[in-house]
C-alpha cells in the first residue's frame, strides 16, 4: 500500500511541477514566459538523459573515428615517404640520363 501510495504521490508532483499556478493574477505573458522556460528545462533534461543513455555508443563512436584517424595518419606518412623515395629516383635517373647524353656524345 506504501508504495502505491508513494507512487501516487510521486505523479501528482510530476503533474503538478508542469501547471502553471492557479492564480488568478497571472497574466497570459507571464504564462507563456512559465511554459518557455518549462520547454527549456524539459529540454534540458530529455538532453541529458539521451547523453546518459547513449554516452557508451557515443564513447565506441569517438574511440573508432580515434583508432580511424590514427590509421590514416600512419597511412598518410607511408605514402609521403614512398612519393620522396620515387622523386629522389626519378632525379637520380634523370642526372644518370643526362650524364649519359653528355659524355656519351664524346
């Protein structure tokens, strides 16, 4: 019985955290200025939830696009020093090209 009470009790505060106040002053400014900022928390909150819920894909996401990165870092550099390995050959067979030409004339 406790508990259902306490459950009871627990949505009556849910519903009530939500009304604007039964006053009889308020104006209607004042409440779309209440029902903004309630959107906002609410908002907030859904926000924060989602982050919680989904921080441990999130966490596998950002883990993979590291490890992802770090691959076509080293994938990058490999082929840098491949591409400066040729052009240091293809000079070198150009000057041993050009040697030839001028003392194989001779």
């Amino acid at each position: 019985m406790r508990k259902k009470q306490h459950k009871n009790a627990k949505n009556s505060r849910n519903k009530n955290a939500f009304s604007p106040p039964n006053d009889h002053n308020t104006s209607p400014v004042m409440t779309q200025n209440w029902m903004e900022n309630e959107i906002e928390e609410l908002t907030e909150v859904v926000f924060r939830r989602w982050v919680i819920i989904n921080s441990s894909e999130l966490k596998k996401y950002v883990l993979t696009q590291c490890k992802e990165a770090k691959y076509l870092d080293k994938r990058l550099w490999e082929l840098l020093t491949r591409i400066t390995s040729l052009e240091r050959n293809i000079n070198g067979l150009m000057e041993l090209n050009n040697a030839f030409k001028l003392y194989g004339t001779m």
